[in-house]
C-alpha cells in the first residue's frame, strides 16, 4: 500500500512536469508557427493592390484594365484570334456607360502575360483586372477567362469555354451580364445592343487582324494589301461595323501621304471614298465612336474644321474610354482657341493611357501654358525632364516658361546648365533642322531665349 503511494505520488510529479514540457512545446511551436507566417507574409506579401500607392487617382465610377489574352498554342492563327477577341472585349466594355476602361494602347503592353495583381493595378489605378487565356486542341478551342479585384486579391468571376472555331466569336455574350456584375455596374443587355458589337465570323476576325497588323502604314503595296483583306472580311461579315471604319482609315492614310486614288476609290477620290465607308459604319453601329471620328479626320483634310469638331465632340461622348478620340478631341478644341476644354480633355485622355509617351507630357505642358497655369506647367516640365534630362527641347521650354514669369535669375542658371550639355548650340540652326524633319520651329520662343542668354 505504502508502496503504491509512492508510486501515485511520482506520477503525479512527473504528469505535472510532463504538462508543463507540453503546454511549453506547444507555446513554442505556437509561436514558430506565427513567426513563419510573418516572415513568409513580409518576404511575400499577398498581392494585391494598396489604395494609397496607387500612381493616379482612382475614378469614380468602376475601373478595369482588360489585359491581353494570351494564346498558350503560339500559331499564327490562334494569336490573331486571341488579340482579336481581347480588342472585341475592350470595345465592349468601353460602350458601357459608368465604366471606366484603360485604352488597349496601355493594356497592350504586357503581351507576355505575366503580371503581378499589386504592380499592374497600383500602376494603372484599376480596381479590376481582366485576363485570360486561349488554347487550342485539335477542333477545340478553350478559353479561360476570370475577374481579379484588385484590392483584395481575389478572383470576383472565373469561367472557361470549349467551343469549335465558330463558336468563338460568341463567347463575349454568354456571360456578359456575369461579367457586368463582378465589375460592379448593372446594366440592361437588349438596351446597350453590346454582344452585337463584335464580329459574328472567326474569318472577318482573321481577315481583319491580319490588314491590321500586318500593314504598313508608309508603304502603298502593303496598304493596298491591307485593303484587299479588309474587303475579304466585309464579305465574311458585311454587318461589322469596325471593318468599314478601317477601310475608311485606309483611305485617310492614302491622302494624307498625298498619294494618287487606291485602285478601290473607283473614281471617287481618296477622302470621298473614305467618308462614304465612314458613313456607312455610322448607319451600320450608330453608336461606335470610331466611326464618327473616321469621318471627323476625313472632314479635317478638306478643311471643314468646324464640322469635324461638331462630329469630333459627339465621337467623344460615344467613346469616352478611347485614347486616340479624346486626344485627337483635345487638338481640335485647342486649335478652336477653346484652351480650358482642351486642357481638360487632354488630361483625362492621358489617364485612360497611363503608360503613354512621356512625350505627350510635354504637349500638357504647353496647353498649361494656354491657360497661364504655370505651377501646373513646371510639374509637366520636371516630368519630362526627370526622364530626359539632356532632351533639348523640355530644356528650352523650362527657360521660356521662366522668362514668361520673368524669372530670368532661375532662366541663366538654366541656360548655363543647357549650353554645358549642348556646346556650340544655336537657336536658328536648331530651329531650321526642325521644321525640315516636319516639327515645330519653335520660333515664337526665340526672343525670350535669346534674352535668356541662347545663342541665337
């Protein structure tokens, strides 16, 4: 008995240590765990986007970025259907009223596919992310498509489709509704008319991308070349409103290159030939905004500018995602004398572009100007200064701008720093190779310059 005590007893001791081992065991694998989560959380964060690193201010209205579908088999073929299916569903949802939809000049740009949530989104200030992809197996084709928030990281609508090469081209309207609502708007299909939009052949859409990417745009053989697949895919959809648009893009080529009519013109001269298929996209899809401003560019060759900017405006209310309308929108207001609008336009076309040419920057400096917003004018200027630091022009403006405010202290400091880079420079000669390679002279700048210390 006195025995079996004992050995209760000594139990007891080592079941106590042996809790105390355990409840300390457990704290430390406890905490190992917690501190591979934060270690592996700081070395890789989730990714997803940060609201306050976004590098431009978030819109107002839902904002997505549809980046290239990328084509896994690599033919030729399959890639010109995959970026032709991207570009259809750009312009789909670009026609949707309370959207906001980055221009495929910037999307386009990551064409491999690869990209980091957090990197894309933050650089481009988008809530969400459209990707996909399209591969294709013996008469199937499979495309992959999902809706990323970018905020939280997580996938908001996933969906693929295996459908025949027909069936392509009705894959953006299945699920479009879908789509809408993962984006956050809610709209009424049958009003917006969008599935119609895209082609209805997968050989319009081949015939098309092939006179698109194919063309060169200085060469008449290639052009012509263009044209003829063009004509191939309004016979294999004579309803596609966007063929009838580019064939009108053709033309306006052909003339502003001043070359003699293209055989197809039939007489009727390069702008007239242009305008009639400008006009019959408009009758075919009154509200693509493409159209309309085909027509405007066509009107501006025979120099009706004030009809063309009546057009101009209208494209741009039907196309309010597109880059290349607005832009074009804010020169023809700026060449209107209507300063402050074009101001306006031109900034929020370079928010749909974000990745746009730092060269465009320096234009947004001299439409500030216009207005006499010279704070504005200078941030333009350190931009495209921060990325050109030796460019001769951006250097020549800081100057003028300075002598404009009568800063003429801060404007030697800048010429010594310009005459340091640019030995031997002189005003005119720079001037006249200029206007010889078809630029801007610059000549209104040269009085202030000279002042300034510029040899002229």
């Amino acid at each position: 008995m006195e025995r079996r005590k004992k050995f209760v007893h000594a139990w007891k001791r080592r079941w106590t240590l042996l809790t105390m081992f355990c409840t300390l065991g457990l704290g430390f694998l406890g905490f190992a765990m917690v501190w591979t989560y934060w270690s592996n959380y700081q070395r890789f964060p989730p990714d997803q986007a940060d609201r306050d690193a976004l590098a431009w201010p978030l819109p107002e209205q839902p904002s997505v970025v549809v980046l290239p579908i990328v084509s896994v088999t690599q033919t030729d073929e399959d890639e010109l259907l995959a970026t032709q299916f991207g570009q259809d569903l750009i312009a789909i949802l670009a026609r949707v009223p309370g959207l906001f939809v980055i221009a495929p000049e910037t999307s386009g740009r990551y064409l491999d596919g690869q990209f980091h949530i957090k990197d894309t989104a933050e650089a481009l200030g988008v809530q969400y992310l459209v990707s996909g992809t399209m591969s294709h197996v013996r008469e199937k084709y499979r495309i992959f498509l999902k809706v990323i928030d970018a905020f939280s990281g997580e996938v908001e609508w996933v969906e693929d489709y295996d459908v025949d090469r027909a069936g392509l081209v009705s894959v953006i309207g299945q699920d479009f509704e879908e789509v809408l609502d993962a984006l956050g708007v809610s709209k009424d299909l049958e009003a917006l008319s969008l599935p119609a939009l895209a082609s209805v052949s997968t050989e319009a859409w081949i015939a098309y991308r092939e006179a698109v990417d194919y063309r060169i745009p200085g060469d008449r053989g290639s052009m012509e070349d263009s044209m003829a697949r063009l004509e191939i895919a309004s016979e294999a959809d004579a309803n596609w409103a966007a063929v009838p648009v580019e064939i009108a893009w053709t033309y306006l080529n052909a003339a502003k290159r001043g070359w003699p009519d293209l055989p197809s013109a039939a007489g009727k001269g390069n702008v007239r030939a242009g305008m009639a298929h400008a006009l019959h996209a408009m009758k075919l899809d009154p509200g693509n905004p493409f159209a309309a401003a085909r027509m405007a560019d066509l009107l501006e060759t025979e120099g009706k500018m004030a009809d063309a900017l009546e057009i101009r405006e209208k494209a741009a209310m039907l196309g309010p995602n597109s880059f290349s309308i607005q832009w074009a929108l804010s020169q023809s207001l700026a060449n209107a004398g209507r300063h402050d609008e074009a101001l306006r336009v031109m900034r929020y076309a370079l928010r749909l572009h974000p990745r746009h040419n730092i060269g465009l920057v320096q234009e947004l400096a001299e439409r500030e100007l216009k207005v006499d917003d010279f704070d504005a004018a200078y941030k333009s200027i350190d931009l495209v200064l921060a990325r050109r630091p030796a460019s001769v022009e951006p250097m020549l403006l800081r100057i003028y701008v300075n002598g404009l405010e009568e800063r003429w202290q801060e404007a030697k400091i800048n010429v010594g720093h310009f005459l340091e880079l640019h030995q031997g420079f002189r005003f005119s000669e720079w001037s006249a190779r200029q206007l010889a390679r078809g630029r801007p002279g610059r000549e209104k700048w040269s009085s202030i310059l000279e002042k300034a210390g510029i040899p002229n």
